[in-house]
C-alpha cells in the first residue's frame, strides 16, 4: 500500500503518541541549540579563564571535565572536541624559589583534538603545531609513585616527567602518552600504542611498548625498521666520543642550570681537561633550562661559555624518588665509567621523603645503576644548604640527618661522597636561595674532583683559593615577553 494512503488510513496521532514526538523533537532542538551556543570561543569563553585562546579556537559542547585552565594555553584555530577533558594541576615537581611556572599545557596552532580525549598535565605538556589527535586518547605527565610497598599507591608522592609533543604528529585512536615521552616533527603514533620514551622526526611507531615500525630516510622513502630500540637520538647514531673516559653527571636544576650559567659542570670539566685528562661527559641531556619562560622543561642553550661537553644527565626537579627507577638504563645506554650523582633537595621539600625513606631509595638507585655496569665507579654529593634550611630549623635538621644517612649508605656500598655541602654557602653562593651562582658552581665542580683524586686518582684535587667569579647577567635570567 503506498504510504500516503497508509497514513491516511491510520488517522491523526493520538494525543498519547504525539506527546513523546514533541518531547524528542524539543530535546533535539534544545541539543543542537546548546551545540551551537554551548561551545567556548575566545569571544564567548563562559565561566572558563584559560591562559590563552586564540583566535578561531573552538572547544565543543559538552566539554569533558576543564580544571586549572589558567595554566592552559591554546593556540589559534585549534578544534577541540565534545567532552574532552583538560587539566592542570599544581606543578609539584618544580624546586623551591622564585618564579613557579604558570603554564602546565600548552597546545600549539591548528590542532585537532578528537572527542573523549583526555590531556591530563601536572608538571609539563607541550603539543606542537598542526597536532591531530584521534578520539580517546590520553596524554599525562604524572604517574603514581610506589616507592613504599607497605603504602597504598595513590597515597605515594607521584612521579613527573615533561611530555613534548612535536609539530604534525599524528596519534592515533586511544594512544597512551606516559610521563617522559618526546616525540620529534610529523611523528605517526599507530592507534591503540603506549608511548614512553623518544622518538625522531618523521617515524611511525606502534605497539606495546610503543617502538619505531617505519622511517623516513632521504633519499630512500619510508623504510621498514625491526627491533628498533625504544630511546633514539635524532641522528640514530651516538655522537662521536669527545674523550677516552666517560662520565655521566646525574641531578636536578643544581646541575642543569638555568639561562645564562656556565653551570658546575664546566668548571668540572675544564679542571681536567687543564690537567691532561681526555674526558667525555655523556647524557641524554646537553642543554640549559630555559628560566625566562613561564613554561616547565623548555630548554635553551644561552650558556656563559657554550664551548664545552655540555651532555649531562640532569632536569629540574628531579629527586632519586624518580631517578632510581630509570638509571639502570641510562647507564646501560651511555655506559659510564664514573658516575657523578647531586640528587635530594627535592626529595625532602617536594616529596616529603623521610631520611630512612631517602637511605632506602638511595640504596635501590645505587643497585640499579650497578646492575648493567657492576665496575661503574659512583660519586655521591651531600645536600646542599638552601635558604629554606637557615630560616626553617626543622628543614635544616631534615638535610642535616638526610646526609647522614648518605653517608652510611656510601659507606655501606662502596661508593665516594663528595662533601657538596661543605664549603656551600647559600647566602653567598646562590642567586635565589637554592640555585648556585659562578662562585657556588666552582665549589661544587671541586668538591666532586677533590673526591675523585682522592679516592680514584683521576686528575688533581682543585686549587684553592678559589677566585672570585662575577654574578651572571640580571638580564640573563630576566623573564621575556612570549608574543600570544
């Protein structure tokens, strides 16, 4: 029967079936009104106050779950999807002292992000430019820590690490980004992978653990890769050795240093180089911290004297609560032959380590580190004074025991303690109240060579008096206008 005829003869609705078709035509239009109206722009931002929207930036209705958006930085013509959540939380594995980083995640221009996603930042993720991001996938900065097997892990200080995101990346339907990730330009992330560690430009990864399946070579086009190791360097290959004996400097910002330092480092290294040694500092690392911006992790390379071997192993906030549950490959991949460790202040202020606690994860970060490389001689410095310790007597006392018990854990593993702290004064050798200024890095860089040609007979103890160094440029560390 032809359907006009066919309700024809049924007749008009019934008031009983009419009801429920004007209750779902209504919802349906009420829905696609709040769709239109709901979505938050740079021009109708609601009750949100992102740091940054830029221009043609569209965020969809119904929105995940938004939280901390003033530490959240969008850039122009990115779309996000319905109910994608982002976050950001406070950034706990910074260091004491002034100038705490206001912006957790940064998001470049032109990205795409796709509907149930979620972009979870506590310490640092930076997304690139022109960045698509299939639906429900979940990027993060932090883990849980289970440090402490008798403690419930959502109580235990969690573990941050940056997440870096490069321009034209493509992620694939519900990847996994976990704490330490940094991928190159136009990376393709195959779907369902989980990402940790880094990754070239111009490679597909996939799987679980996520590792490289194809790249692209010059000249050759895309190449099929097998057993490809999770960690790689841009250039596929280790630089070539600047010496005959490598050493690998392991710490926080202390011994990353910030825009403008020379860093203990160098004079480290330029003390024996002087003295004849042919030496190759190693690390993933070869960069400052970049302090004039308000974003976590970003590096430069504004060095007082760039002309050194700046590899190192050494991130802002980083405590051995972290480090000791990746050293074991880094030396397994740089294979030092001395290992220098300034580690702790940010374990007592940040982590709330207690010194049994620190003796414990010391002792694991000693193992660790021994278990590729059992002749690996160590280092350890002592914790230095902070402004902090002198005006709380109670955080004083805490690094006072705290070295103590790195000194019985040194004196029970065989391994050296350079005595930091001995000649560090944070008055006179700091430029914030815990970060070293020229004068600070010299007595450090000798504490660590007195110890090594005491213990090792590797290159002379440093002279004394030291010199008096001048204080790095204010302008050097001054913060700059980043253009929205």
């Amino acid at each position: 029967m032809p359907v006009h005829l066919r309700r024809a003869r049924l007749g008009p609705p019934t008031p009983g079936a009419l009801l429920p078709r004007l209750a779902g035509a209504l919802v349906h239009r009420v829905w696609a009104l709040a769709e239109q109206y709901g979505r938050v722009t740079a021009e109708r931002p609601g009750r949100y106050r992102f740091a940054r929207l830029g221009d043609g930036v569209c965020l969809a209705f119904p929105p995940g779950a938004v939280f901390g958006e003033r530490a959240i930085a969008i850039g122009d013509g990115t779309l996000v999807g319905a109910q994608v959540s982002l976050s950001a939380g406070f950034p706990c594995a910074t260091e004491p002292g002034p100038g705490l980083p206001g912006l957790v995640v940064r998001i470049g221009a032109r990205c795409m992000i796709a509907r149930g996603t979620h972009i979870v930042g506590h310490h640092r993720i930076d997304i690139g430019d022109d960045v698509f991001i299939a639906p429900y996938a979940y990027l993060t900065d932090q883990n849980h820590g289970y440090t402490d097997p008798d403690r419930p892990i959502g109580g235990q200080p969690p573990v941050n690490e940056p997440v870096v995101i490069g321009d034209g990346c493509w992620l694939g339907t519900g990847v996994t980004v976990l704490p330490g990730t940094r991928l190159g330009r136009n990376v393709t992330v195959a779907a369902g992978a989980v990402v940790r560690g880094t990754f070239p430009d111009r490679c597909v990864i996939a799987g679980v653990p996520a590792r490289i399946v194809r790249r692209y070579v010059p000249g050759r086009g895309w190449q099929r890769t097998t057993d490809e190791p999770r960690r790689h360097q841009e250039d596929t290959m280790k630089k070539a050795p600047e010496g005959d004996i490598p050493i690998m400097i392991v710490g926080d910002s202390i011994s990353h240093g910030s825009s403008g330092d020379w860093t203990w480092r160098y004079f480290f290294w330029k003390h024996l180089k002087n003295e004849g040694l042919s030496i190759d500092l190693v690390g993933p690392k070869d960069t400052l911290d970049n302090i004039r911006t308000e974003e976590v992790g970003d590096d430069d390379a504004t060095y007082a004297d760039p002309e050194f071997d700046r590899d190192h192993d050494a991130q802002w906030g980083r405590p051995y609560v972290q480090e000791k549950d990746v050293i074991e490959a880094k030396v397994a991949e740089y294979e030092p032959e001395y290992l220098l460790v300034l580690l702790g202040i940010n374990d007592l202020f940040w982590y709330g380590v207690t010194p049994d606690r620190f003796a414990a994860n010391l002792r694991e970060f000693l193992a660790n580190a021994r278990r590729p490389a059992p002749d690996v001689r160590i280092v350890i410095g002592t914790v230095l004074e902070t402004q902090k310790a002198l005006d709380d007597p109670e955080f004083a006392k805490l690094v006072a025991a705290t070295n103590e018990q790195l000194r019985a854990v040194a004196a029970e593993s065989g391994v050296a303690v350079a005595e930091t702290a001995a000649e560090f004064s944070a008055p006179e050798h700091t430029w914030d109240g815990t970060h070293p200024n020229p004068n600070g890095e010299l007595r450090i860089a000798a504490a660590f060579a007195d110890r090594l040609a005491e213990t090792y007979g590797l290159g002379a103890p440093y002279p004394r008096p030291y010199p008096v160094l001048d204080a790095v440029a204010p302008e050097a560390k001054a913060p700059v206008d980043i253009p929205d």
